[in-house]
C-alpha cells in the first residue's frame, strides 16, 4: 500500500522508466504505509541496475517501520551483486554482512552466496573478507570458552562462522587449482595468513586442554590408591602375589565393602574423593565448549589440505590431548555424534576412538552413519523418485539377475544413491512396492546355486563365497553387482532376506577373522584347530608344517601358508601362527577375488570409514532387520547345569533383564546367544526353537582378579555418589537394582571386549551372573 510508480519499477528492474520518473521529479525516498523507500523494492529483489542507478542520484539508505534494511533484503535473498553495490556506496556495510554470520536467522546458504561473490571481485577483497570472517570467529570462540555464555546459541555461532569462513576459502578468485596456495605444506602464504587471527583461539584451546589433563594426572594418582585400599580390604595380600579364590561374598558384603569395619574409611578417602569430584565438575562444564571449538579447528585445518589428506597439525594436536579427549566422550559420549566428525575423516585417529563409539548405543551410531551418508545429497528421501525417464531402471522378470545387473553397472552411481526407481518390462508398475519387489527378488537370486557365487555353510543356515565360484564365468562381475546390491539395500534402508557367515561380515567390515570362523564351513576342521590350541602337541609327533593341501582350480595342490613354510615344522612355540594363517587360507584367501569383488561394488555406495561403526553382529541387523522376539519361548526352551535352576534368583534376574530391555536390546542378546539373525526366526510368536544353554565357565584367576578390581572400583564410587569418566556410572547408586547391575554386565558381554577376553563368543554364560552377585 502507498507504493508509488517508482517503486514499482524499481522492484521490475525497468531502468529506463526508472530513470524517467526521477528526470520527472518524483520522490527518491519517498516510503510507503511500511516505510519501504524505492531503494528497498529495488534490493527486495535483487535489482543491481535499479539500486545503483538510485544511489548514484543520492538515495538514501533507510529501513522500514520493522527496522528492516535493503541489505538485509540482499543478503536474505543472496543478492551478491545488489550487496555489491551498496558497499560500494556505503563503505561500512562491509562489516554489517560480516557480523550477519553471526545471525542464525539468516539462511547459511544465502550468506555463503553473497561472500562468495563479493570475493571473486579481487584478491584484496578475498583476504579482506576472510581475516574479518577469522576475526569475528575468534570472538566467538572465546566467548564459547567462558563458561558465563550461552553455550547452544555460541557454539551454532561459532560453528556457522567457521564453516563459511572455510566455503570462502576453498572458491577464491581464480582459483581453479586451490592446492597451489594453500600453505598446507608449512611455507606462509598472503592466504594462509588469514587464518593468523584464529591461532589466540587455537592457544586458548590447547591451555584449557592442558590445564585438564594435568588435573587428570593428579587424579589418576588418587584412583590407584582407592583401588588399593579396596583390595587390601576384600582380602587381597599387600604384595599382589597371592590372588584368594573367587567366591561370591555371604550377606551384607555389600554393605560391608561401602562401609569398612570402622569409623576411618571416609576420612582417609574423602579428601581424593573431593578433588576427583572438582575435576569431573569441571569437566562437566567444559568437554562440549571444548569440542566444538575442536570441530571448528579442525574445520580450519582441513580446509586448507588437498582433498582426501589430513592436516598434521591437527593429527599432531589430537595425539597430544588424547587422554582429554577420551575423557570427554567417556563422560558424554553425544559429543562424538556432535563435535567429532573428524573420525569419520581421518582412519589415523579413528582407531584411537573406535573401542569409545562401538560402546554407544546402537542406534545413536545408525544415526549418526545414515547422517554422513546421506550428507551433501540435495535430497536424501529421493529413494523412489526418480529424476527422469533416463534414470529408471527397466528390468526383465525372467532374467532378472543378468539384466539387473547390467543396467545397474551402466547406472550413474551418484542417481542411484539420491533415489531408485525401477520397471519390469512389459509392465506399468512404478513406484515402492516396485522396489522393495526388486530387492527382494535379487536377494534370493544372489545366493541362487545355479550361479555358483555363494554355498550355504555347515549348518545350511547361511551363505559364505564359493571358493569354486571360477566355473561361472562372469562370477567376479557377479560378486561386484551382490556387493551394489547390499550397498545401495543398506543406502536406502531396504533390507534384504539373505543371511551371511560371520566371517563374511567381518570382510565387509575389515575385521581379521579367527579360528572360530572356519565353523561355519568345516566344524570338524574347526575343532582339530582348536585341540591344536588346547593341547600341547610337542611330543605328539604330528610332523605338522606351515603348508597345508586345498583345492586350486579343482586340483588338489600344496600350499605354503608362508614363506618356506613347508620346511617349517609347527610346534607349540608357533602353533597359534599356524592355525591363525590356516584359518586365513580357509576363510581370506581362498576367496580373496570374490572378497575383493564384493566389496568394490558395495564401496560404491557405502565409504568403509562409515561401515566401520558397527560390528558383525550389527552389520546383520542393519542389513537383515530386527525381528520380534518371543520371550516366553526363549524362556521355555533354555536348560541350566553347573547347579542353577529357573527358580534361581540369578536366573530370576537374568530373565526380568531380558523382559525389560528394549527390543532392539533384546535382539543384540540373543543374537550374541545363538550367533546368526537367522535363528531368530525360531523364536517369533507361534514358532519353537532349540535348547539355548546356561552354564559355569572357567576362567584364569587373573582376569577374575582385573575384574574384581573393577567391580570393587565401581562399588564405591557408587556408595560415594562420585561422578567418574565412566558413561556407566554417571548416577547415584540408590537408584541400582541387583538387575541393573546384571545387565551391566551382558552389556559388557556382548559390546565390548570382554566378550572376547574373559567369556566365550557365542554363549551368554553365567560369570557375568555369579560376578553380579557380587553385588
């Protein structure tokens, strides 16, 4: 309302009537009923022309009734150009749109545009930019560093400066090979100059993390003299050589443990106990500040590193704090999810945190996978819209393993990933059902014997690489199209009815396998391996060497599993090489090409970096789904011996766990029980399945001795109501059961290395039972 004739043409960029009307004598500041004046129109939008032709006549530059500026216009709508002119006209509006990264009201992406187009206009301007961009990042920091701030509203800040600081960077003027200035290899460039402001923050950062690890030292001192103490008082001799024997303790234990036998305990710990609690306080206040200006510093190191390279600074940074840093996830694993993508980026240091982010809930690292895979796709819930007719894959239904296979290799991979779309020939279907049909189909067509690419394992349960795969001539093409399949099944969330051998899963993840593998396809060789293990065969005479007969090319020959091996007599010095390097022959190299295959196929559409999240056992979840579980069969159908009867009150426990945990919980569990996803199909409502097993199983006094101790930390630092860099013991001990203390431990049964160390892979057994009656 109350716009006139030059507001009109301003806002339609027609230059000529607009030049008209002012030669005329209208008004060139007149407002409307809002307060709009003709400039306003012309930035609303993005009129370059217009705008500069009513600054070069002396334009004011006014905002409306709501305080609203026609560079705020520009930068709403990422107008570059328009912004352009009205900085070349009003000078100070430069540090305007430097301070508008600060604002989270403005869309990041309009932000990006006009920066990056006021870049390109010279060199001087792009360093310009980019030391304001630091400068004002810098500030940001420190104001996320002190604990008095907000930290939501100043870490989104910090962030959102520092990821377009970074965009800037990588586009600037006439830059078509950005690796040539970007001073990653150490010499100072005017561009990496910019970064100059950001290192107070970077300075900042590294005294904070060093003032913590100090304390962390001191405190670490302190817990070793606990752990002492509560040893000496459970019996434990005073020079560690003698070990008592493992006897769940009679009533009252417990208490007894918490409170001593006198008076003293509290005195002679509560002064550590107090300082411990300080250092965690202030951890508790810091970890998430810190992390994210982690993030933003490492933002700034990549962005100045060829694409696909770490920065060493940054490698050389996190090595030095790393203690600190894996306290602040143990304290709060979220802020892996948050702060640290790096790991996802840099396998170095990675393998440092991997034994941190597979003790994370399951589906926090679903989550965060299907977050990084799907990232920088312009639409990731594409899966069954298709671009054009071009990008439809048309298949025929009665050859269609062949046919999908080729057009699936002449598909452009980056479509594929965005969405799927698939026709049969001859038929008008389109559209969901059409595609979870497709995948449905080729999951059995895959492990179709008349292709010879897989063989069912011992128990007939699941499917493993056929070794003689060669008597299909185009097998290795095959293995490639299963390994697209399962990587484009896994992108889109569609699961698929085929169930692998363990060790196959473990290729997919690039875990080494063992002995326990060869099972699934020879259990008697399996067992003559582990008698191997179990027996001392130095006078047994087997005249053993490091060669074994097997099969190549359907002729039976002698292979070396090493160098020389056929010299190379086993004894039981290297008996544990042997069956490691057989097993390898078994399981690895005997389909080492149809390993290789699968998985260039599958890395199509699924990075190794982000699959290695998950274990093998995960790996069939996400891949093969989560069942419902019948309990009360499982319940029905389980035998106790070594003593134990369902009456029990550890069994009792044991069950009020297993009805409690969350289903997806409940699958981790039995899965770990019985070992493959395709069992569960015996325990869905209405089926019975096969006796599972609760049993005693020895282990060496040692490791009862680690966890002892470890059980006796936990215990007081309960009592105490201490906070420790344990995410398992961040409440107060009143709030325990007896069950939640046992599900403590099958969580540590089936997710950590526990599993591997102190009980047997594929059996829940009841040490993690009679070690909870401890409490």
């Amino acid at each position: 309302m109350g716009q006139t004739a030059l507001h009109v043409a301003c806002q339609n960029g027609h230059k000529t009537t607009v030049q008209c009307l002012l030669d005329s004598g209208a008004d060139i500041n007149r407002p409307n009923v809002s307060g709009a004046t003709p400039l306003y129109f012309a930035c609303s939008h993005g009129q370059r022309d217009t705008a500069q032709i009513l600054l070069l006549r002396g334009a004011k530059y006014l905002s409306d009734k709501n305080g609203v500026t026609p560079l705020d216009l520009c930068v709403q709508g990422g107008y570059g150009e328009t912004c352009e002119v009205l900085i070349q006209y009003h000078p100070r509006l430069f540090q305007t749109i430097i301070q508008m990264t600060q604002n989270e009201d403005l869309r990041e992406n309009m932000l990006r545009q006009v920066l990056e187009h006021l870049s390109q206009q010279s060199e001087s301007q792009y360093l310009k930019i980019l030391t304001s961009l630091a400068e004002v990042a810098t500030t940001n920091g420190h104001k996320l560093l002190s604990l008095s701030s907000n930290y939501d509203a100043q870490m989104k800040s910090l962030l959102r400066i520092v990821r377009i600081f970074c965009h800037v960077f990588r586009i600037g003027p006439s830059s078509p090979s950005n690796g040539i200035d970007l001073g990653y290899n150490g010499n100072k460039t005017p561009r990496s100059q910019v970064f100059k402001p950001l290192e107070l923050l970077w300075h900042s950062l590294d005294e904070w993390l060093v003032l913590i690890a100090t304390e962390l030292m001191k405190n670490k001192k302190d817990s070793t003299d606990i752990t002492s103490i509560l040893l000496k008082q459970k019996g434990q001799d005073q020079d560690g050589t003698s070990i008592p024997p493992f006897e769940p303790p009679g009533p009252g234990s417990y208490e007894n443990l918490s409170t001593g036998t006198g008076e003293s305990k509290p005195d002679a710990l509560g002064g550590k106990q107090e300082a411990s609690a300080d250092c965690q306080d202030v951890i508790s206040m810091t970890a998430n500040r810190l992390s994210a200006v982690i993030q933003a510093f490492y933002m700034c190191c990549s962005c100045q590193m060829p694409p696909g390279m770490t920065s060493p600074r940054f490698i050389e940074f996190v090595c030095k704090h790393d203690e600190v840093l894996k306290c602040f996830v143990n304290r709060n694993p979220k802020i892996i999810f948050d702060h640290f993508h790096f790991l996802l980026e840099c396998p170095e240091l990675m393998s440092r945190f991997m034994h941190i982010i597979k003790a994370q809930p399951f589906k926090d690292r679903c989550e965060w996978f299907y977050e990084h895979l799907h990232s920088g796709q312009p639409d990731s819930d594409m899966v069954h819209r298709p671009v054009n007719e071009n990008d439809i894959l048309l298949v025929h239904r009665d050859s269609i393993f062949r046919s999908s296979c080729e057009v699936v290799s002449r598909a452009n991979c980056a479509k594929l990933k965005q969405g799927i779309a698939v026709r049969f020939h001859g038929e008008e279907g389109m559209g969901q059902g059409v595609v979870r049909e497709w995948f449905d189909i080729l999951s059995n067509e895959i492990v179709n014997p008349d292709y010879a690419l897989f063989t069912q394992s011992a128990d007939g349960t699941t499917f493993q690489p056929n070794s003689n795969s060669y008597v299909n001539p185009d097998h290795l093409n095959y293995f490639r199209f299963a390994g697209q399949i399962l990587g484009l099944a896994l992108n889109h969330r569609q699961l698929v009815n085929i169930y692998f051998t363990r060790s196959f899963y473990k290729h997919i993840l690039g875990i080494p396998v063992n002995y326990q593998d060869v099972a699934s396809i020879d259990p008697e060789y399996a067992k003559n391996l582990q008698w191997i293990l179990d027996n001392d065969i130095s006078d047994l005479g087997l005249e053993l060497t490091f060669s074994v007969e097997t099969d190549v090319f359907g002729a039976m020959e002698e292979v070396p599993l090493k160098p020389g091996g056929g010299s190379i007599l086993v004894t039981q010095n290297n008996k544990a090489e042997y069956v490691q390097l057989v097993t390898e022959l078994r399981m690895t190299r005997a389909i080492q090409p149809q390993i290789n295959a699968f998985l260039q196929g599958f890395h199509m559409f699924i990075p190794p970096s982000l699959i290695q999240l998950f274990d093998e056992y995960e790996l069939e979840l996400l891949l093969s789904g989560m069942p419902e579980i019948d309990v009360s069969d499982w319940i029905r159908n389980t035998e106790y011996t070594s003593g134990y009867e369902r009456e029990d009150p550890v069994i009792q426990w044991f069950w009020e766990v297993v009805e409690d945990i969350t289903p997806e919980e409940r699958v981790l569990l039995l899965q770990f029980v019985t070992g493959s996803l395709l069992r569960y199909e015996l325990l869905v409502p209405g089926s019975h399945m096969v006796d599972l097993l609760i049993s005693w199983v020895e282990v060496d006094c040692r490791t009862l001795q680690l966890l002892l101790c470890h059980i006796l930390q936990i215990s007081y630092q309960l009592q105490a109501h201490a906070s420790t860099c344990s995410s398992y013991l961040n409440t107060q001990v009143k709030k325990y059961s007896r069950t939640d203390f046992l599900w403590h431990y099958i969580v540590a049964a089936m997710v950590t290395q526990w599993r591997k160390e102190v009980w047997e892979i594929h059996r829940i057994t009841d040490v993690q039972l009679r070690v909870a009656e401890i409490i």
